[in-house]
C-alpha cells in the first residue's frame, strides 16, 4: 500500500511506549471497510472462493453486497 501512496492507520497499543498518532476520521473510514468485508466474508461462497474466474467470483461479491444492502434498507 506505501506504494500506492496509502498510510497506515492502526493505532498503537496503549502500553507501548512510543505512540502513533491516528487521525481519527481515516480510522473511522478504515474500520467501516474492514467490517463490511467481514459481513461480506459471512458468505460462505464468498470467504471460501469456490468459482475459478475473477468474473464469476466478482459477480458473487456484488450478490452478497446487494443482500447486505437490502436488509440494510429494510431494517431502517
């Protein structure tokens, strides 16, 4: 990711002497991806990949967002 240009945004743990600063706006943003792919990994075709091309393993990911998105929609 350095060499595309990204950051780092993990913050540090409490009892380590040196501290990182975090802007926390980014983690907030890294941490909202990061639990989307975990739903998106609760698909089991999804987290074990069984298809073999990358356009029929793409089209998974879209369905089970789609299906995150409804009941998202739904439950509001």
């Amino acid at each position: 990711m350095r060499d595309r240009g990204g950051q780092p945004e993990i913050p540090t743990k409490r009892n380590r002497r040196i501290r990182h600063s975090v802007q926390r706006p980014l983690y907030a943003l890294r941490n909202r991806i990061e639990r989307c792919i975990n739903r998106l990994k609760n698909c089991r075709r999804v987290a074990t990949r069984y298809d073999h091309t990358a356009s029929s393993f793409l089209g998974f990911v879209q369905l089970a967002a789609i299906r995150l998105w409804i009941s998202f929609v739904h439950a509001a």
